[in-house]
C-alpha cells in the first residue's frame, strides 16, 4: 500500500501500464498502492565504469559565493584550487528516495 513500498510484495503482471495482480484479492478497492517492477532489457543498456587509467591526475577548480559581515553587507569570493589531486578512494550510493545516486570524491 501507499507508505509501505517493500514490505509486503503483491506478485503480479505489467501490461501496456496495467498491473494485474495474481491474487486479486491482494488489492482493496479504494486503495492506494506504490508499484515498482523490474525489467529485463537486451538493448539500448549503458555501462558505467570506474577505472584508475581514465581518472585525471589533477583537478583545477573553481568556487564563486558570497560572505555577509556583521553589518549585513556581502562580499563576494572567486576560490580557486590548483592541482587538487584526487583521493584514490571514492563512495557510490543508490537510493530509491531523494537522489537516485550519490558520488563522493576527496580531493587532497
């Protein structure tokens, strides 16, 4: 049901956008339900690798923002990092709310 995404599967079948249940008695009616199903595809798929050979050495990067003093005045900043080399070590996260995908590096 609504709210409840995972706990409790209903199996079932997807067809031209209609779920139809196995058991129809899985569903009430006047019930909200989150649906999600898997799909199997033999074209059109892309890969995403991560390999050390194709990662840069150095970074040159750029910031723009903005400080605000006591009085309330702001005072804009240009940050720039020379050669900022990259951490070897990365983490990736998947998640099924908010962002679908999470990629942090360290620069060092």
């Amino acid at each position: 049901k609504e709210g409840e995404f995972g706990d409790e599967p209903i199996e079932g079948t997807v067809a031209d956008g209609v779920f139809t249940a196995t058991t129809a008695g899985d569903i009430a009616v006047d019930s909200d339900y989150e649906v999600g199903y898997l799909v199997s595809k033999t074209s059109g798929v892309k890969r995403v690798s991560f390999n050390n050979d194709k990662i840069p050495q150095d970074y040159y990067i750029t910031m723009s923002t903005v400080d605000k003093d006591e009085q309330g005045v702001l005072t804009p900043f240009y940050i720039t990092a020379y050669k900022a080399s990259i951490h070897r070590e990365f983490e990736l996260s998947f998640s099924s709310e908010g962002d679908p995908a999470t990629f942090s590096l360290t620069l060092i």
